[in-house]
C-alpha cells in the first residue's frame, strides 16, 4: 500500500498535475479545487476524503478504514514532497499515457492489499441503496461529470487528454488486480473422463479433481473434472478436450487469485 500510494503520487505530481490533465473521483475533485482556490493538491486530497472514512469505517470494516487512512495519508504527503520536483513531459497525450499506468498501478496495488485512495466507491454503495442504479454505473456517472468539469476549468482538449488517462489508469488498475498471469478454471463433462483427465496431467502437467455431478434432465451421475490452468495454456487444453471427445461439455472462466492446494504446474515431457 506504501509503494501504491507513491506510485500515485508520482503519476499526479510528476505526470498529470502539471498538464493540467486529471483523474476521476475525489482525486479529480480535489486537482480542479487545487487550480481554482491556489491551495495544495496534498490537502485538499486529505481532507476531501476524510468523510469517506467514517462512512467506509461503516460500510466495509475497521481495517479497510485503517488501510484507506494510511494510503491516502501516504499519497498526500507523496504530492507535498514531490510538487517542487520539475515535470518529465509537457505533452500532454504522454503525460496522459504514462501517468495514467503509473496511477494505475499505484491504485491497483492500495485496492489489492485492502485499502483505497478514493471515496467515490464509498459514495456509489450508499447510493445504490437508495437508488436502482449499480455500483458501476454510478461511479462512471460520477467521474464523467467531473471529467466533463475539467473542459470548463482547464480547456476541452485537456478534459479529453482527461478521459484517456483515465482510461488507461482504470485499465491498469484492472491488470494490477488481475495480473498479467492470469488464471482460468476449467469444467469438463465427458464420458470419457478418465481419458482427458489421464492426459490433462501428462500433457499439461496440471492437476486435476474429479467432481460427482448428476444430470438436470436425465438425472444420471456424471464426473466432472475441474482445474485451474494460466491463459497460456487454454489452447491446448482445447485441443486435448476435442481431440479425445469433440461432444464434450467444456466451460472455461477468468480467475483472479489462486492459492493453496497444488496449483503448481508438475514437469512434461
């Protein structure tokens, strides 16, 4: 959370700030104020988010409320040490670019270990309570019309070079969560089980648990396999599911996190 919150620091200070480009949420909120009352980004960051607290304090948990206090006391005092520091770039569109993947993945990372540096989140569940809107659509209104805000403070150009480092950070925050390794878990039904399990662990060098399933409609027992492969290895799990059975039921899902049980891959030959 420490380096997530410098990273952000570094992408505001050093890359968006400057060209007068900016990001959605509170952090956004907080750079129009800053241009428009001569006030420091760090505090407005810090006390503009501080109502969130109590609020996700409420909503998620002490530790979240603990977590997101430590990371935006981090990226606060991160902006106050960094503001005299000269900007890398005065272009605007690689000021876009590259604050946007250092913002990113300075987000990703406070949000993968339990914290966040924003409160729009926080805003968006107390109003999906009120309103039939999702958590989602409600955050996207909300950034796009602070987005949309920027045009009037820092010129049109600026609010779309705007929607490209937001673009490119929420991008990037999704890969930090995610990661670039990326898991998927496998479901097979076959009456030939026994076979493409057999070769799953030969070929792929994965492990594998046979699950007991009954059919909806016919009501026989069925076996199911089940394992968890990387994106690299979907292909030829394909092709070794349709070598053996081309009538097979295979369903492939993206998976976020594995840990535990024996998800390391074995040696093939």
């Amino acid at each position: 959370m420490f380096l997530g919150a410098c990273l952000v620091s570094i992408g505001l200070e050093i890359f968006l700030v400057p060209n007068q480009v900016i990001d959605g949420g509170i952090v956004g909120i907080s750079i129009i104020l800053a241009h428009l009352l001569k006030i420091k980004l760090g505090f407005l960051l810090f006390i503009l988010n501080l109502p969130f607290l109590f609020v996700g304090y409420k909503q998620i948990g002490k530790t979240f409320a603990i977590s997101t206090l430590f990371g935006i006391s981090i990226m606060s005092i991160g902006t106050f040490l960094l503001h005299p520091v000269p900007v890398l770039t005065k272009d605007p569109l690689l000021a876009a670019v590259f604050g946007g993947i250092i913002l990113g993945v300075g987000v990703g990372l406070v949000i993968r270990y339990g914290g966040s540096l924003d409160g729009t989140e926080i805003i968006a569940i107390l109003f999906t309570k009120r309103t039939p809107f999702s958590v989602g659509e409600v955050v996207m209104f909300f950034n796009l019309f602070i987005l949309g805000s920027a045009g009037f403070v820092f010129g049109w150009d600026r609010a779309m070079y705007s929607l490209i480092a937001y673009y490119v950070a929420f991008k990037m925050i999704d890969i930090t969560l995610e990661g670039l390794d990326q898991s998927k878990s496998v479901w097979i039904i076959s009456e030939n089980f026994k076979e493409i399990g057999d070769s799953i662990l030969a070929r792929l060098g994965r492990g594998i648990t046979y699950l007991q399933g009954e059919g909806g409609y016919t009501g026989e027992d069925k076996k199911v396999i089940f394992c968890v492969i990387t994106r690299l290895e979907e292909a030829k799990m394909k092709a070794i599911v349709e070598e053996i059975d081309s009538a097979a039921f295979l369903a492939i899902g993206n998976i976020h996190d594995v840990k535990g049980g024996r998800f390391k891959k074995r040696n093939i030959h």
